[in-house]
C-alpha cells in the first residue's frame, strides 16, 4: 500500500500549482461568487415567509378544522402549540443555514 503522505510522488509546491491552475481552470472561484450572490438573493423570501409564519399558521390550523375529522384536528392543533419561539427560530436558523 502506498503511503498517501508521499503525494503519488509529486512536490508539495507542483502539488500546489496544479491545484491552482485545474481551480483557475474550472473557474472555482467565479462559481462560489456566484453561488453566494444566490444565496444572499434567497435570504429575503425567507425573511418574508419567517414575517408571515404566524398567518400561515392560523390558516393551517383554520383549514384543519373545515377538513379534517374533529379529533384529527384537535391533535393537529394541540401540536402547533407545542412549537415554541426558540424551536421555530432554530428551525428557520437550519433552513438559512441550508440555503
């Protein structure tokens, strides 16, 4: 078994210039700009869902009861209010963080 420490045999400094220029090449660091100027982008809807989170949720809880059976509902509705403001911003923090 080789030993991966070695590098297959290359210098640490070609190591270092073939990186650059494969990373040049496939313009790595155009696309991670880009890919950043996007995610930056999709931070605003999510600020305006986050602003109307407490609308939906009464709209949710509202269209339940017209459709669902009565105990289906109550347990829909008795587990919307187990949510508290440190879960709900936890979770929109992991959904930003996932952008």
């Amino acid at each position: 078994m080789r030993n991966l420490w070695t590098l297959g045999g290359l210098s640490l400094w070609e190591l270092l210039r073939r990186t650059a220029r494969e990373s040049w090449e496939d313009s790595v660091f155009g696309q991670g700009g880009r890919m950043a100027f996007y995610h930056f982008l999709a931070i605003f809807p999510s600020l305006i869902i986050s602003a109307r989170l407490p609308y939906v949720k009464a709209a949710l809880l509202d269209l339940s009861r017209r459709i669902m059976p009565e105990q289906v509902s109550k347990l829909f509705e008795q587990s919307q209010h187990t949510l508290s403001g440190l879960q709900l911003i936890t979770v929109c923090a992991g959904a930003l963080w996932q952008l």
